[in-house]
C-alpha cells in the first residue's frame, strides 16, 4: 500500500517493524498534496518545517502519534504558522502559540503538516476553496472542509476540525472520512476561534476506527463503563427530519438491517417528546452566543467584516438573550429524556447527512443542511461518523452513531464492530 | 476631587466640560500607582505607551470610555503587553492580539494602563502578590487580586478580572470595589486562560454602580423587560453557608431590614430543595474541566509544573466524567426552580464573602473560601458586589445581589437604588 493510504496505526506499526520512516511518510504525504492539492484545495498554509521535523522522529519512537502528519483546521491556532479562520481581517495573523489542543497532539509525535481550509469563522462569509475529493463538481462540505477532504483525499491519516452544527461529521460524510464529535467539553477549545462557546468543539478526523481511538487516548477522553461484547442492539433514529433524506439515504436505512445483521439487531428509537424543537434550540444558542463572539470584529473592522457577522451580532438571528437561557433549559431537559431512553440500547444510528455530497451552484457552494448534525450537539453527546460505500459507488454517504455523554470510547468500540459491514467496496484497505 | 478617585462617569462629565483631559487623568492613576503600588503591588506589567494613547485622545471624544484608564488581569489576552498567567510557564508570553473584551474596552476608547496580578491560572499554584489596599496585612481575596486592589486602591476607575468560582466578587468584596459577574455567555471569553468553560466569566470591577452601567452598555449585555420604580422587594438568602459567615456579616445581616428600609421590603428567600449540593456540583465541574484545560500543560511542560495542575489533570478533583455530566444536568435543574423561585422578588441579597478580608498567615495568603459565590456562578446568574462600609468601619464588606440570567442591565438599575444605603461613611463620594 502507498504509505500515504496509510491510517496512523498502520504506519505507526510499519515504523515498529522498521518498513517505514516518519520522514519517509511525511514525503509521501508531501507527495500526494503536490499531486492532488491543486484541485482539492485542502490547504491554505504548509509547514516549511515538516520534512526536518520528521527527520528528527525515529522510528522507535514509542510516543503514540510519533512522525504522524496532521492537518489542522484554520480556526485552530499554530504558533509557527498563521491562522487565519479563513477572514481577510485575520489574514495576517501569527498566533503567539500552538492552541492547546495542537500542544497534545504535538506533544505524541504528530508533525503538523499545515493549516486546513474552512468555511470564515467556521460560520458564514467567505466559503474554503476546497472541493470533494471524489468529485471535484461537488462540495466537500463544511465548514471543516479542508481538514476532511485531505483525509479523505489520501493527503493525511488525521486531521483536526472543529464542529458548531455539523462542521466535522457532514463534511466527514461527503469526503468519507471517519470522524469523531467528542462529547461537549472533553477536549480544550482554548485557542480554537469562538463562535458558541456550548456548542463548539474538536472535531477528529480519521480513516479508520482504530485511528480514532488512538486520538481518544492521546486526549484521554473518558473510559466507558461496560464492554461491547454480544450482540448489539441498535436504535435507529430516522430524526423528526427524514423528510429532508434524499433518495440515496432512504434506500440505505432501508437496507440498514441487512448490512448489520451480522452483529446487530435493529429496533425503532423512540425520541423524546419535543425533540424535533431540538433543531431551533440550537440556532437560538449559537445565534445568541455568536452574537458576543463577533462583537469585538464589529467594534474594530467594521467596513471590511461580511454582513453575515454584523447580523448575527445586531440580531442575534431575532432571538433575545432571555430566549437564548431558556433555550439552554429546554436542552438541558432534553439532554436527560434523551439519555434515559439511550439506556434502552448499545448505541443510536442516523444519518449524517441528507444524501451525497451536494453539487456546486455555478462554481459556489450550495447551502449546508446542518438539519441531521445540530441536534446531537445541541444534547452535547459524542458522534461517531462512519463512512458507507455501497458496492461499486463513486461517492460515500455517512451514518451517524450517538452514545450517551462520556461514553466517547465505548461509542469507539462499538463503531469499530459495525464499520466494515458499512464499507461494501472491493478496495484498498481503509480507503 | 482627586483624578484618580473620579469615577469613569465623573471623569467623562469633567472631560465634556473641558475640566479633565484623558492625559491628566492616565498622570493622576500613573502618579497614584507610582505612590501606592510598592506596597500594594496590584500590577505585573505596566503599559510604557500609555500616555502617548491618552495623549491622543480629545477630551470631546464621543466614545463611552474615551481617555478612562482600565486594567486587565494577567489571564487576559493583550497585544502590546506580556499575558503571563502569573505563571513561570508563561513567563515569556507574548499574544499576537488583545482578547475580545480587551479589544471591546479599547473601541471604546479605555486605555489599559497595565496587567493585574492575580492567582497563576485563576485557579492555584502561585498566590498573586497583591496586598489589601485598605490594610496590607490582609489579603486582597483572589484570584482577580490585582484587579480588585487596583480599583479599591484608587489605581484606575475600572478593571476586568476573571470567574469561576468566586474569583471577582469575593475579592471585590475585600477591597470595596463594586463588581458585575455577568450572566455566563455574555461576553466572550476568548483570549481569556481556559480554566472550567461553563463557568468562566469576564468579571468588571468599578467604583461605582453608574460605571458598571456604562460598562453592561460598552458589552451590549442585555437589556431589561420590566423598570424597576417602586418599593422593592428583596428575597435575603443567608445561604446554606450561613454557619461560615464571620461576626460582622451576621450582624451586617441583622441590620439589613433597617438600613434598606427607605426603599424596600426584606422577605426571607426561600431556596430551591438541594441547593446546598450546589457547591459540590459546581466542584465537580470545575475540576472536570479543569482536567481538559490543562491537559497540554501536563503533557509539554510536567517538570514545571505545580502539582496542583498535575493534580487536576490526574486526579479531577476524584469526579468521573460521567459524573461532570450528571453535575450539569443537576445543575441545569437547579437554575430552572431558582428562577421560578426569583419570580416572587425583584432581586436576592446574599453575603459576598465570610467576612472581612482574612489577614495574611506568616505572609502567606490564606485559603480562599468561594462558598457565598460558587453556587451562583453554577447557576449562571448575574451578581453585583456592592461594597458596604459601616460608619467609621476600616475595612469594607460586599453584598451580593442577584438577578436571573438576562436581567444584568436591570440587577444594576436595582443596585443603584440600594447602593448609597449600604456605603455609610462620611467620606468621599464612590470611594
């Protein structure tokens, strides 16, 4: 396999057998970005840096990410590289120092290859350049756009993103990478760019399960209590907003019950009463948090900020603050019904999308429907995206798996039984 | 009146009337720092530039702070000065840009005259070096020390500190600053040292319930549904923690009835069931995420480290995650009847802190007690510290008053009302 198909742990196991090099993996990761970046348009900023600090790893180094390429999302700060959220008005900006999330990851061996492209703020305004790996007519999604599609482009095992609404598991679906949305609040958004302080969160992006367990170590997201073993029993959740699935999504989930057979049987998930407000809620906080988050930019540059800032801080969306409170209230009794019915089952199934990645609109992006996404990150709950390649597909859709909060590893576990029955393709391993 | 005990709004109406420039104003607060700041060592670093910006600015300036001197915690992102945290990790620490709420201040036209001194990470390891400036053998509370000191010190009219337990009403209430701790989520934290997310705000110290008004409309913090004319009628809660009030808050509190008398009605407020949990959930929380905030510190820069970082990380304060996620729910709960209950009043009086600042231990700071704030911080509620001086009195106490989430603009409508009923000396206007 070429090394830059690789997932971390497959490279990780290459360096111990002594087949692979970190600075031969990041040459060929540098490779693959040379070959295919002028039409993905992944990146926005490369390290310099990368081939040197390579060099610098052994392969014995027994760090758990030790010479594994990254890319990092361009709302995250680097502190040897701009980071510019995608604005003019950050076009020249030089953190003074790796975000906190950046330091862990460095910290295991990871070399940072360079900065991700990302929808302005991960909000709204100016749109990544990225295209779909897949089909370059089509939006890789966002607003984590860069980090998924260079994972799923081949040009890097793992990537960080952030999600607000669905910004790490849609574009994970229509560029097929695997993702994981941690519970709300496990690892440090200190350094990410704020845009709804409750909802924002880093988002992992890998090719494989596996991979995303090894980030799940590296941040020490929580342990689960109970192990995986038997057969699972998964709730299947339609949502209140199936009405919006395209064609491709319908005849999976009607297919769903095959492909899992062999290790799952399926059972109807009961939502809570008033979970289809769920959607609501969740732009009622995010206007409103957003609002104090983009003051300061309508405060300072005025002239230059897109109107989609200064309506979110002059309208807050047409929600009061007080209505942004008791949009947290309604949540946080959702977030109990919804657990106390999750005890019912091993784990909660939903799509990630409405269908396949959608075509662009005369060379622009077509808007995103964050409709199957918002929801669980307004509950806070922890995310798995899988990616699903029918029999001969050209383009992959993504199914969506939802545990309770803190169970992020079990979640892990549990997605790992069901990921090869997901992926029908004929292909290389993992890709 | 001497310049630098003016309050920010004195000092805007001497500007408007051609009596006080920014520029005599900055000398009064540098010549007040350079005479009291030896002993009372409120600042780490002083901006050199200031008197150039005040320079610059015409006292006919329409911006709400134009030509006010401020300062900024050492937790708090500034562009033009070192941000150090109080920690020797940090030391060296440059930012690349000024935090948004120092970015707010400064659009307004406030000049940060320097960086206050406050407990290393808001949270432990190293004390601030801050001395009480009404008694140096006392301590000035934490972890906003150097911000509370600045303002009860007569350093500058307005400060930011920091919350997450207690961190700017308690020391408010030791100096005899005024202080607004905003409903959470109002302004932005970024550019602030994470310590627990859910609870973290951007504290404002004053000397006065006028400048804490200017300051709610320079954040845009919201505004009110209802006026406040009338006879008031406050809710007092001693608390469950009563039996850790000093003497002199329980005869504070025995003598409320009279002195609030000429404008209100004193009910007893009666306090949801389980609210005495409210500062073990608050515990949990904050430890929980605690442990992901400096989680990067432990992983690049261990052997440094004060083992109260270690400890958080590791140990989370002995919580699960789990159980961080059960505090929330709790929690979440507890504010739903709170504001049920806060319906039937127009405000809840609760103590500030024990009592008089504690005096220094062998020069040491003693523990900090955050039982009179925490639980309001949990509850995301707005709070006020009004300082309370008896006649004669050396040393000053603080009341807290409490409103439900929304209503900051409306808690300080109603603390003006009550503000010159708690200050009784006879003695210089605000100070």
């Amino acid at each position: 396999m070429t090394a830059h198909y690789m997932t971390a742990s497959e490279a990780r196991r290459a360096m111990a057998a002594g087949s692979l090099t970190p600075l031969d993996l990041t040459r060929a990761c540098l490779g693959r970005i040379a070959e295919d970046d002028a039409r993905t348009r992944a990146w926005i900023c490369m390290n310099g840096a990368a081939e040197t600090q390579a060099e610098a790893i052994a392969s014995s180094d027994p760090r758990p990410l030790a010479g594994i390429p990254v890319a990092i999302k361009d709302m995250i700060d680097t502190g040897d590289m701009p980071t510019t959220h995608n604005s003019p008005l950050y076009g020249g900006h030089r953190p003074a120092a790796d975000a906190p999330c950046v330091e862990v990851l460095r910290a295991a061996g990871a070399i940072v290859l360079g900065k991700a492209d990302t929808f302005e703020f991960a909000a709204g305004g100016r749109h990544a350049a990225t295209l779909n790996p897949h089909d370059p007519t089509r939006t890789p999604g966002g607003s984590s756009s860069g980090s998924a599609a260079a994972v799923g482009g081949g040009h890097v095992p793992l990537a960080l993103g952030t999600q607000t609404g669905g910004s790490t598991i849609r574009p994970a679906a229509y560029c097929g990478a695997g993702a994981l949305k941690p519970s709300w609040g496990l690892i440090s958004t200190e350094g990410v760019k704020r845009y709804a302080v409750s909802f924002d969160t880093v988002g992992l992006f890998s090719r494989s399960v596996e991979d995303l367990a090894l980030l799940a170590d590296v941040y020490a997201l929580p342990e689960a209590p109970a192990a995986t073993e038997g057969r699972l029993k998964i709730g299947v959740c339609r949502t209140p907003y199936f009405d919006q699935a395209l064609p491709e999504t319908v005849a999976l989930f009607d297919a769903l019950e095959d492909m899992l057979s062999p290790v799952a049987d399926l059972v109807p998930f009961d939502l809570p009463a008033g979970f289809d407000e769920a959607d609501e809620l969740h732009r009622c906080v995010m206007h409103c948090e957003g609002a104090s988050a983009f003051l300061n930019l309508v405060r300072t540059r005025p002239t230059l900020l897109h109107d989609d800032f200064h309506h979110r801080v002059e309208l807050r969306g047409g929600y009061t603050q007080r209505q942004h409170y008791e949009a947290y209230d309604s949540l946080a009794l959702m977030r109990i019904e919804m657990e106390r019915r999750m005890a019912g089952v091993d784990v909660v199934l939903a799509p990630s999308a409405p269908g396949y990645a959608p075509k662009l609109e005369n060379g622009l992006r077509p808007k995103e429907n964050p409709v199957f996404n918002a929801c669980w990150t307004a509950l806070q709950l922890p995310v798995v995206n899988l990616p699903v390649w029918a029999p001969g597909a050209e383009l992959p859709l993504g199914i969506s798996l939802i545990a309770p909060r803190a169970h992020d590893r079990r979640l892990l576990a549990l997605a790992g039984r069901l990921d090869g029955l997901l992926d029908q393709r004929q292909a290389v391993a993992n890709f």
